[in-house]
C-alpha cells in the first residue's frame, strides 16, 4: 500500500488511542493500577504533564522530574508513548508573585490576580523566559527516552491581555506593519471623531472604556494571535532544536475567536484539536470543525486530541453521550481525517475544576463501568483496524472558504445587525452540502484554488485584491462561484470599497449591492426562482440580511417576493469565461441552499461517495492505491446504504457486501471495494430488532 501522507509518528504505527492522563495528581499505587488499567483500555498513547508546572518547579532553583521520570519509564515498560506536554499553560503562584507583569490584565484594565489558568500576559519577558526554561529541560531530559513520540506545546492557548507590556508591543507591532504614524491614520481612518494619533504612545489597547475603532480592534486582534502565537513558537523552537525528530504540535479549539488557527498551521507538525459538541449536535455542527481543522493543512490528517468519553462539566447542561455514540463520533472524526482517537480525561481528579468531567477512570476507580468498557472495546477495535487508514487524504472537489480576518472584522463593525451569525452561516452552506454527503474542503482564502470545481464563500466581508483576482482566474477556468450577502465590502484594513459592494469581486460577480435591509425576526421575505435552477424551484423564505442588489452582467434566476423591494434581483447567476459566479444577497432557508447546492454539484460533475438512507453520513479517505468509504448511521435505529452492484468489504467486521446493507443505530462501517468472487458472496446481516 502507499500511503498519502507520512505517519504522524514513526514510532507509533497505529491510530493513536489515549488522551490526557495527570499522574502528579495521585499516589504512587494508583499510578500502578493505571498501568494495568490503560492495558485494558487498549491505550498507546498518554498525554502528561499538562498541568504539572508546580510538580515538575516547585519553586524558582528547584526542580522535580523523579515522579516523571518514573510515568515515562511505565509508559514505555508497557509499551505505551507519552504526548509529553509542557505545562506552561497553567504557571505556579511563586512565579505570578515574583513576577506580577506576568499575569493576564482584562479588558476594563484590571490586572488578575494569580490563579485559574491560561492567565499569564503572552508578551511577560518573565512568563517566556520561565516558559523556555522548562522547556528546554523538558527536551534535554527526555530527548532520548523511548516513549517521547509526540509533544504538546502548553494547552488550549487562547484569551486577550490589555497590559502596557502588551500595549508596547502592539505600538512596535504596528510600526512594523505601518511603517509611519501618517500610515496608520490613513488606514485606519482616523479623522473620524478626531482620533488622529500625533504620537505612537498615543495608542492603546481597546479596552472597553477606551478606544473601540473597529480598525484599531481589528489590529489588536491580529496582534494578539500573533502574541500567543509568539508563547507557541517560543517554546516549540527549543524543543525542534533539542528534538528535532519528535512532531511539535499544540491543541486547538476549532473557531476559537481568539486565534487566526490559519496564521499557526504552518507552525504545527500536525494538527491536534479539541472537539466537545453537545449531545444535541447535528452530526454537520460536529463535522464542520474537523474540516475546519483539517483544512488548516489542506487534506492530510489531524489528530482529535482531546474529546470526552462520556459528558463534559462545563456546559448548562452535560448529558451523557448515549452507548455506542462516544464510538460513533469517534470514527466520525477519523471519517473526517483524524488519524487518533483521544480523550481528556484518563481519571476523574478528587478535587479542582474537573472532578465531575468525564474520564476513561470514573472515581469508582476500576474497569467494570460503561464508559471504560466502551473506550476498551474500540481501542481493540482500532488496533484490529491496523495502520490501512493513516496517513490517507481527505479530498474534496468543493472548498468552503472560511476566514477568521472577516469573522472579526464583522464582530467589529456596528451594523445593520449586532450578531452578524459568521460561524452560523458557514455552517448553513456547510451542511447543505454535506445534507447529500458531498466532500467539502473548510480552508482559508490563501488557499490555491486549483483542483476545486467550486468555491463558497460565505460572508466573505473582507476581501483582498489579490483573492479577488485568484476567483476570476478560477471562474475563467471554469470554476463555480458563490457569494453572499455582506461579501466583499472591505478591504484588509476595514476601509470600505468606494463604487459599490461587492468590491474587488464585482466584476466577476457581475452585480453591485446599493443597500441591505436587516429584518427583525419575525420577519421574513421569500426568493422567487425566475425559472427552475435544478430542484431549485418556486419559492423560499429568506430573512435577516436582503440586499437591494443591481445585476448588471449577471443573469437573476430569482428575485424578492415582497416589501418595497419586491420584483429586486436576490439570486444572481454570471457567466464568465468558462465558469459561472453566483450571489445569493441574503440569508435563505436550509431548504434552498441545499436545492441551490444540489445544481452546483450537478453542473460540476461532483456526487457523494455512496448513496445512504436517513441518518446515514458518508465520507471518503483514500491512500494512492487503496479508498475507504466511511458510513456512520447518527440515528439511533437501523438505516440503509446502498451498494448497489459493487461489493465492498466492511474492514471493522470482514464481512463482504452488496446490495442494500443495513447499517445498526449508532453504528460505523469502513468499507472497502473488493471483487466478486462467489465463495465471499457472504450473507447480508440482519439488522437488530
Ligand atoms: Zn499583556
């Protein structure tokens, strides 16, 4: 077999199974019993260290790796890895008391008090120097040890300090980036209220009774990324130097507000997130963030670092993942590219904030529990799986464009309504896609368009000349287009296009946006279709956002069907080249993006990999010479996939298919293509009653 993509370790040649595990929080006799206890569990791979900065530095000249020492070498006795993490995201008291510059300082200005974690100011000399020191350590002593195999830079980087120490960076920050204070005003706008600045020192963070223009908030948001970006690299270029055979990485959230992910992927060796959706989840909410994560390194694999095995503790309500679920999403993230199945936490603590979140270990301290056995059972199953899937690409002739620059520039900008719903709105276009099983690449406007049939891009508020050229090329090419409301309105900066929205996209577009009306929301209008667009036909609701929009070169396949703006264009369709962009200048019901999408996919010759029944979620991953048809049923009872004349062996059970093959509620099959021969013409499975 030739894989697509190299194994994330070459040392560990199986999906990595295990999650965080916290040894400094126990005795020494549990930590014997853990041993036996991830043996069962089918564990290879253990987070730790995470949290352990006190453990391993109690105090400024006095180190403790005996106890670590000890975790690493029962690791590698049972032949089992450490993700070894430095514990920098939770600093000790003794540093935030000699240092106190080093603690995070909040919007209104107040600086914290030490305590929690991730609380630490990312631009602290103190809190780097300590963070390098620890680091280094980390590396030089375990450089060598047989079960180091991945490591994890701190935890769950995220959150915004307002400090001096981190307003005097953000000054040379835009220095750099502006180059003169004349520069600045001008991108900024300033003349507006008389903010023009005369003095560098003059700036300051946007503290909420302070500065609030949306450009200076646009800024301090990229600038704050790039700091804690800056704790990251800190950190990983040390341990690259001292290791540099071991993958660096660290373990994002998904659409963290809080951090361009697309600015760190080329940063991260592979990337690693954290994905805890509620019970109450569509299967697309959920799949959604592993694209998004995915396609931080276009569509080679991921790892799902962390998720829980049975409910979390920090949402209003923590419902229990209901038996076979935790399996179901677990596979529906290695559907989606993910090349590990982990789990915060191995052993629910006696104490602090997690003690009630849930664990591979509950506090009953032994293997006789649901969870445990439902972890143990697909750890068994995943080692059975073998090492055919890893490294296998997940690719998709669809691209979603997903920008965080818009995301906060939107946040930032007063009008025409206060939640502009970004995340929301990608996730409508999404799952309108996925509804029929289409492959969807999540990926940033940087993205090389080449191989894609077509491109959606949401919402795109902001949009770059260069990108806007990179789309015509493409839509001459013979690319599909989408646009929609508020797209193309400003530039990089937050300067709006003068002549008409959709800016720098107007041209290929082929219509400009005089004005948009918000509705309340028991308000709605409807989009009536000109003449059938595919199943695209009749009329929709739409509501929200309507754009009073001119076609100018673009063809209306539908217009508004009340208000002052009745009979108005709202679905427009431009031929350009070999290619077709459209706009959609409002926010439609799901029923018509998924009509609308089902055209698109049509036009560009793009299908699902398989045809399934209700429930059925289907992706593809595939090696240069081997394919993998996932099908995960997210329904609690039976449903059908259709194979039709083909016959496909189900890896997890080795049974051979055809036909219409029933798929159990909640359950997965891994399906690969295999010739007909008579003696596997084996009997199809009764569903379960
Ligand atoms: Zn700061």
């Amino acid at each position: 077999m030739e894989r697509m993509y190299p194994l994330v370790s070459e040392k560990l040649p199986h999906f990595f199974h295990g999650g965080d595990y916290n040894p400094e929080q126990w005795p020494a006799e549990v930590r014997d019993a853990d041993m036996r206890l991830m043996k069962l569990a089918h564990w290879n791979l253990a987070t730790v260290g995470v949290f352990s900065w006190v453990s391993l530095q109690p105090a400024p000249d006095q180190w403790d790796f005996d106890w670590l020492d000890a975790v690493m070498d029962n690791l590698a006795e049972g032949g089992m890895f450490a993700c070894l993490a430095t514990p920098t995201a939770a600093p000790p008291a003794w540093l935030s008391h000699q240092h106190p510059a080093s603690l995070r300082t909040d919007a209104q200005g107040r600086r914290h008090r030490h305590g929690n974690r991730v609380n630490y100011c990312p631009n602290a000399v103190a809190y780097r120097e300590a963070c390098a020191e620890i680091a280094g350590r980390l590396a030089e002593r375990y450089k060598e040890h047989p079960a180091l195999a991945l490591w994890h830079v701190s935890n769950e980087y995220g959150g915004v300090c307002y400090c001096e120490t981190c307003a005097g960076e953000f000054r040379r920050w835009l220095e750099a980036k502006y180059g003169s204070l004349d520069e600045l005003n001008e991108r900024w706008y300033t003349r507006f209220w008389s903010h023009t600045f005369t003095d560098w020192s003059q700036i300051e963070p946007p503290l909420q009774h302070g500065e609030s223009m949306p450009a200076l908030r646009l800024d301090y948001r990229r600038f704050n990324s790039d700091s804690l970006l800056g704790c990251y690299l800190n950190e990983a270029r040390i341990l690259r130097e001292v290791t540099p055979g071991v993958p660096v990485t660290t373990n994002m959230m998904g659409a963290h507000p809080d951090m361009d992910y697309h600015t760190w992927a080329p940063h991260v060796d592979v990337v690693a997130w954290d994905s805890y959706p509620s019970v109450r989840s569509a299967p697309e909410q959920i799949s959604f963030y592993h694209d998004l994560m995915r396609g931080l390194k276009r569509d080679r694999p991921f790892l799902l670092m962390e998720q829980t095995p049975s409910s979390q503790n920090w949402q209003a309500v923590n419902a229990l993942k209901r038996p076979g679920q935790m399996r179901l999403w677990s596979y529906q993230a290695v559907a989606h590219g993910s090349d590990s199945v982990m789990y915060f936490q191995w052993r629910r603590g006696r104490g602090g904030h997690e003690k009630l979140h849930g664990a591979v270990v509950a506090h009953a301290g032994h293997e006789n529990t649901r969870v445990f056995q439902e972890v143990a059972e697909l750890g068994e199953e995943l080692e059975k799986l073998g090492d055919a899937v890893l490294g296998s690409a997940t690719q998709a002739k669809i691209a979603v464009i997903f920008d965080w620059q818009s995301w906060w520039t939107l946040d930032a900008t007063s009008g025409p309504v206060r939640d502009k719903q970004y995340v929301q709105t990608l996730i409508k276009h999404y799952a309108a896609l996925r509804e029929r099983n289409i492959m969807v690449d999540v990926v940033s406007p940087e993205t090389a368009l080449e191989g894609y049939s077509a491109v959606v891009a949401p919402m795109l508020y902001m949009v770059r000349t260069e990108w806007a050229e990179k789309v015509t090329e493409f839509v001459r090419g013979g690319g599909r287009f989408v646009a929609t409301a508020m797209t193309g309105w400003v530039d990089e900066t937050d300067l709006a296009y003068l002549g008409g929205y959709p800016g720098a996209l107007r041209q290929v577009l082929g219509v400009w946006v005089e004005e948009i009306d918000a509705l309340f929301e028991d308000q709605a209008n409807q989009i009536r279709m000109k003449q059938p667009f595919g199943p695209c036909r009749g009329e929709y609701k739409c509501g929200r956002l309507c754009e009073l929009l001119h076609a100018e070169q673009a063809g209306v396949l539908g217009t508004y069907g009340a208000d002052f703006y009745a009979g108005w264009p709202v679905v427009t369709e431009n031929r350009l080249g070999e290619g077709f962009a459209y706009y959609i200048g409002t926010d439609p019901e799901q029923e018509f993006l998924v009509h609308f999408y089902r055209t698109i996919c049509a036009d560009c010759g793009i299908f699902p990999p398989m045809e399934g029944g209700e429930g059925i979620e289907v992706t593809l991953r595939s090696q240069k010479d081997r394919s993998f048809i996932f099908v995960l049923n997210h329904r609690d009872e039976v449903s059908f996939v259709d194979l039709g004349d083909r016959h496909y062996c189900d890896l997890l059970t080795g049974r051979t298919h055809t036909a219409n093959v029933p798929v159990r509620g909640f359950d997965v099959r891994i399906l690969e293509e295999v010739e007909p021969t008579p003696d596997q013409d084996a009997p199809q499975e009764k569903p379960a009653e």
